[in-house]
C-alpha cells in the first residue's frame, strides 16, 4: 500500500547502512493483490520472500477473505501470485485453516498443489469470542477439525509429495524428532526471539501479544539488543513453560508441542485447571499419527538417507493393509 518507491527506497538505505560482512534478507507477508509486473521485477532483483496468503480454491477462500466493499478476493490473489511465479520470485503460500474450510483439508492441499505451490504454511484460526471468555469464536476451527486437516494432508503428502512439496508443520515435527528441537517458536519449550517492531519504534514481546503490558521499549530510547536480552522478555518467554498446567506436564506429546502458542490457551483441562491450548485435541490427535513415520524418517536421516526413502516401503504398507475409512462426527472443539 505504500507503493514501490518506499521499498526501493527501503533497500537502498539498507544498502548503505548495513555493517561490513553482513546480509540482510528481506521478506512480505501479502494477499497480492496489488502485485504487478513492476512488483515481480523488483522483488526478483531484490531477493525478497513473499508469503502470499491464499485459503484454498475460490468457494474456500472467498467465505472471510473479502474486499472492504464485501468483494471476494481470489481472482485478484491468484493473479498476485502468478505474477510471482512468472518472474521466478522465492515465495510461499499461508493457509488460513478455518471453520469453513477445515473440512476440506484435501480439497484445498490438492489445489495448492495444482496452482505450483510447493512450500505451504496452515496456521490455525483461533479468536477469543471475548477477553474473559473461554468460548472461541464461530469462525474458530474446532480443535478435533484440525486434527483431522492436518492428518488428512499429512497422509496425502506421505504417500505423493516428500521432498517435493514442504509443509511447514510437517518439517518442523521432523525437527522435533530427529534434533530434539521446534523451529518454530509455537511448539518450542520457551520463546521470546518473535518480536514485534511498530512504525513509531515501539517493539512489543511478540506479534500476539501487542499490548502494553508486553512493551519493551522504543528503539529512539534503548537499543534492541538490550530489549531482546531483557530480564521482562526472559520472563514472557520462560513463562511458556513455566505456565503449563499439570495435565500438559504429564502428557507424552509435550516434548512435540509443549503446549502450543500461550495465545490460544483459552481452555481448562480435564481436572479444571486453566491454560489449556484451545487445540490440544487436535494437536494430540495430529502428533500421535505421526510419530510412527517421524521415528521411520527420523532413522532413514541417521543413516545417510532423505526422508522421502520411507516412502516405497510406507506405500507397499498401505496396499497390504487397507485402511479403513475414517469417521466424520460433528466437531465439538
């Protein structure tokens, strides 16, 4: 919205300003729907990494992606992107899994596909219906719902797309597994390197957490190292752990989610307790289906191998034992 010149501008003084020996990465978050070929020519020279953000074929995408005028959205966002592929920029896609389309996890995986997208992120939709409520939002999606996407698409990519399609939660449990860490700051066992920077300087403990009680400072005042190094921000992201209630403690697939992002915890566990992630359900549901091909991956890569060699003896598995057709039950999450 602010145009090309204030990102050429933005380059060339990143340009004359960065230290010695040092690189600097850029990279956009966007619907795309202003994109050009002024746009592509300039990002493709420039290196930049743009997320385009696209919830599946046009019936999924349009339900809350819509102009301020109520306008869907997908005409545009798919020309964004084909944009960004004619001029070869680096880019990937941002899967908004919601109430709407999170029944159709193959439906919007498979389209993905079909349009070239090879690296994909789904991020969960979760809204609070009010500060003090535990209930989410109608638009939410349902915490078993989820599960079921990600297993779904899981599968899918088992059997067709390793190594050759990436996606996002899927490599960061393979992570998990084989090192023994999450790359991503929502299933690690603390956090606190996920700032966020406002126009006026003010940066903030994290993007969720943009309130006033989590203001660092303002960079006009005090540097960023001190900010990110400071004993308030070791608390915010120590207390991701040291907030976790007893039934999460105690659970087997803590080491792969450790409680999920403190935004979403929204419900009480079992026993009454609070701070329960609203997604535990899913979460539990989606790691324990894959940790018998994590472990299989996991040992292919401690031998020399990729982790698409699992692949043959996965599908030669399946053909031997035809898996049942799974249930669909009204989610309740």
């Amino acid at each position: 919205m602010l145009g090309l010149d204030f990102f050429e501008r933005a380059v060339a003084l990143q340009r004359k300003y960065q230290p010695a020996g040092t690189r600097v990465t850029n990279s956009i978050q966007t619907n795309g729907v202003l994109l050009d070929d002024a746009w592509g020519r300039f990002l493709k020279e420039q290196g930049f990494l743009i997320g385009i953000s696209l919830d599946g074929p046009p019936g999924l995408h349009d339900r809350y992606r819509v102009d301020k005028g109520g306008r869907p959205t997908f005409a545009r966002v798919a020309r964004g992107l084909e944009i960004l592929q004619r001029h070869k920029v680096e880019h990937n896609v941002l899967t908004c899994v919601h109430r709407h389309n999170g029944d159709h996890p193959l439906e919007v995986y498979r389209f993905l596909k079909s349009l070239g997208v090879r690296f994909i992120q789904f991020i969960p939709i979760v809204g609070r219906a009010s500060q003090t409520s535990e209930a989410a939002t109608p638009t939410s999606v349902g915490a078993e719902q989820y599960g079921r996407f990600l297993t779904s698409v899981f599968d899918e990519w088992l059997c067709n797309d390793v190594g050759q399609v990436f996606v996002q939660i899927f490599d960061v449990a393979l992570g998990i597994w084989a090192l023994g860490q999450a790359s991503l700051c929502v299933f690690d066992e603390t956090y606190g390197r996920a700032l966020a920077l406002e126009h006026n300087g003010d940066l903030f403990a994290c993007d969720h957490f943009v309130t006033p009680q989590h203001r660092l400072g303002n960079l006009m005042d005090v540097s960023l190292v001190k900010m990110v190094n400071s004993p308030q921000q070791r608390r915010f992201g120590q207390a991701k752990r040291d907030s976790l209630p007893a039934y999460c403690q105690a659970c087997d697939i803590r080491f792969a989610c450790n409680g999920g992002c403190p935004k979403n915890r929204l419900a009480l566990t079992p026993e009454g307790e609070p701070g329960l992630n609203y997604l535990c359900a899913g979460y539990q549901h989606f790691f324990h289906h894959i940790a018998p091909v994590m472990q299989q991956m996991t040992a292919a890569l401690r031998t020399g191998k990729t982790a698409a060699s699992v692949m043959p003896s996965l599908k030669r598995g399946r053909r031997r034992s035809p898996q049942p057709r799974p249930e669909v039950h009204a989610d309740r999450g």
